[in-house]
C-alpha cells in the first residue's frame, strides 16, 4: 500500500547523491555524483549550485512532458 498517489509517483523523479570530500589547501573540498535512477545518467558537481540547477532542470523537463500529454 502506498501513500503516494498514482500520479505522484508518475511524475515523481528518483536520484541518488553521493558525497565526498577530497583534500583541500585550507579545508576538504566537497564533491557530488549525481545519478537520475530512471535515465540512468550520471553527472558529477564540485559546485552545489550548479548541482541544484541542474536538478532543478530536469524536473522542469518532467514537468513540461506531464503538462504536454
């Protein structure tokens, strides 16, 4: 039983983030990969911004595609 309903989870969006951190001079830098799990497309960020716009992006793009149907 879901919570959730049927078109929810039609327009829903499913990405996994994984974040590290590598060595840095005065601190770590934080680094991110990205992967949309439906595409299966896999970005990688050292900026969070660009991260978010980028996600942000593609739920426009999921957007668009339910409103045109």
């Amino acid at each position: 039983m879901s919570l959730e309903p049927e078109d929810a989870r039609a327009q829903a969006r499913l990405f996994t983030l994984r974040i590290w951190s590598v060595a840095g001079d005065a601190a770590p830098l934080w680094r991110a990969r990205l992967q949309d799990v439906r595409s299966g497309e896999v970005l990688f960020f050292k900026d969070w911004q660009e991260m978010i716009a980028r996600i942000e992006e593609s739920l426009n793009d999921q957007n668009n595609l339910v409103s045109s149907v």
